[in-house]
C-alpha cells in the first residue's frame, strides 16, 4: 500500500514536470511567432521605405533630365554663348552665398 502510494505521488510528479515543459515550449513558440511577426512586420517596412525612396530618386532624375533638356532649349534662344556648366557653377556658389549669409545672420 505505502509503495503504490509513492508510485502514484512520482506520476503525479512526471505528469506535472511534463506539463510544466509543454507550457514551457508553448510560450517559447509563441515567443518565436511574435518575433517573427515584428521582423515580417519591420521587412515590409523596410522594403516600403527602399521602394519610396526608389521613387523619389527616379523621380528627381526625370526632373533633372527634363530641367536640362528645357535650358538647352532656352540657352539656344538667348544670344552669345552660354555654358550650362559655367550656370550650374554660378547657381551652387550664389546658393552657397546666400545659405553663407543667412547663417551668419542666425549666429
């Protein structure tokens, strides 16, 4: 009588350690399906992000190529001669001037 009561008292033990390591994996699986939907979640919000900045770039290219086209077009129709290089230069050193004397306002 005394063994089968130990007998029962050590089942009663395996069957709760089992239950305890079932629980145990369960939460590490479900552990691993939230990361796994943060990085699925994070992915596309990567690729959104890679995919709009795609868009910009292409989309400044075409300006560029269509500004470009319309200053040939226009430096044509103005008298002597023109460089669209000597322009751009002009146009980066009087931005610059400018940015120069606005931050020196500021500071």
């Amino acid at each position: 009588m005394g063994n089968d009561i130990i007998i029962i008292i050590i089942i009663i033990i395996i069957i709760i350690i089992i239950i305890i390591i079932i629980i145990i994996i369960i939460i590490i699986i479900i552990i691993i399906i939230i990361i796994i939907i943060i990085i699925i979640i994070i992915t596309r919000i990567i690729i959104i992000i890679i995919i709009i900045i795609i868009i910009i770039i292409i989309i400044i290219i075409i300006i560029i190529i269509i500004i470009t086209r319309r200053l040939k077009k226009n430096l044509e129709a103005v008298p002597g001669k023109h460089s669209i290089d000597s322009l751009q230069k002009t146009a980066i050193l009087g931005t610059s001037h400018i940015i120069r004397k606005v931050l020196q306002c500021e500071a």
